[in-house]
C-alpha cells in the first residue's frame, strides 16, 4: 500500500476521532526491508523511521543520514544494555525502556553526552512471559524511577498479544500514562492503527503496510 494511501488513512482517523491533523506521527518500520525500499520512502518525503535492532539501524542508517536532511529514527525493539551507547548515539527516540538497570545505563549515558533520546517505557500489557515490557503493575514505579533519574520520558508503548482484541490494551496504557501524566502513546501497527488513533495514540509503527512483506534487507 502507498505511503500517501496510509497518510491519508492517518488524516481520517485523526478526524474521526475529533484529534488535531498532524497530531500522530506515523513511524514507517523499516526493519529487515532491502534499502532500495527504504530510499524510495525516503524519496516521498517521510523522515520517520523505526528500526527493531540496534545494529542492523547502525548499518543502514549514517548512510542515509548523509543523503537526506531531518531522519528522525526510532528504535521500537527490545534493548540490550549493552547496547544503549549505540543506541544513544543513533536514535533520536527509544520506545522500549522495560526496567531500572536499562534507565540507570541511559541516565548516565545522558550525563556523559549531556544530551538523551525521547523515551517511552515498554508496557507488557498482556503479561505475556515471552514479551519484553514493564508489568503494567510495576509501570507507575518505573515511570518515578525514570523521572528520579531525569530522563525526558515521553510516554508508554506496548504491542497486544496477537489473538488478542487490540482496543482493550490501548484503553489500559491510555488509562496508565494518564494516571502517571504521560502525553505519549506508542501504539497500532498496520492492522490496527485507526483504532489505536481513535484511543489516543500519539506514534503508531506501521511496516508492512508501507513496504509490502518483509524481505531480508540487503548487507551493508
């Protein structure tokens, strides 16, 4: 489906929803998609980008960067500690702080380059033990950890199970920013985002939609 198709998607559920236009940002997942899919989106006009994996973002990304003005790259997969100094140094935005040891590594890495991505905290909303993701439980008690550190959190992101009815795990990570003053809703990917918007989604990650099916992106 065209890029400018699921624009105009975005646009209605915005209005339907009584939301401002403009008001979600759409985020093209680019992960495991040849570069020369990558670079015609690029060639459209859209600047926003999420990638799952730190390294394959670092392979494919200072490139375009040369080439185009105003990438704003999200990183939307789990992230290893290990990894957060690249992680910093690549993306502007980083949705998947999920517990204290990964917050406390961003907040001195924050001290040191004097400078953090926006963050959201993963919610694991279906308490699935295979997911990444906060407890919504404990959520409350990372969003203090993370304000206590001085991190910009932005907001919660969360993926529902997938036989799962989409509407009742949007409406719980609404009902946990609110209640903790959170603005940011990470949430909807390409089967779902007009619901997700139509709960106070402020980001959705839509891939396949975009690119069509996943095909292994080329080395680099």
């Amino acid at each position: 489906m065209p890029l400018q198709e699921i624009m105009t998607r975005v646009a209605a559920a915005e209005s339907a929803a009584g939301r401002a236009p403009g008001s979600v940002r759409l985020i093209a997942v680019s992960k495991v998609q040849s570069l020369d899919r990558v670079e015609a989106v690029l060639q459209q006009g859209h600047r926003c980008f999420g990638e799952n994996r730190v390294q394959e973002a670092a392979g494919k990304w200072p490139d375009f960067r040369q080439r185009f003005d105003g990438i704003d790259l999200h990183l939307i997969g789990p992230l290893q500690t290990n990894k957060a100094r690249q992680a910093v140094e690549l993306c502007d935005a980083i949705h998947t702080v999920d517990r204290p040891k990964l917050a406390r590594t961003l907040a001195r890495l924050a001290q040191e380059r004097g400078a953090c991505p926006d963050l959201f905290i993963q919610v694991n909303t279906g308490e699935e033990a295979q997911k990444a993701g906060v407890l919504p439980a404990d959520t409350d008690d990372l969003v203090a950890e993370c304000r206590g550190l001085d991190l910009p959190l932005r907001g919660l992101m969360c993926i529902p199970p997938v036989d799962d009815e989409p509407a009742l795990h949007f409406a719980l990570l609404a009902s946990i920013a609110e209640r903790n003053g959170l603005t940011g809703l990470s949430m909807g990917m390409s089967g779902d985002f007009e619901t997700a918007i139509a709960l106070g989604a402020t980001h959705i990650r839509v891939g396949s939609a975009i690119f069509g099916a996943r095909t292994p992106a080329t080395p680099v």
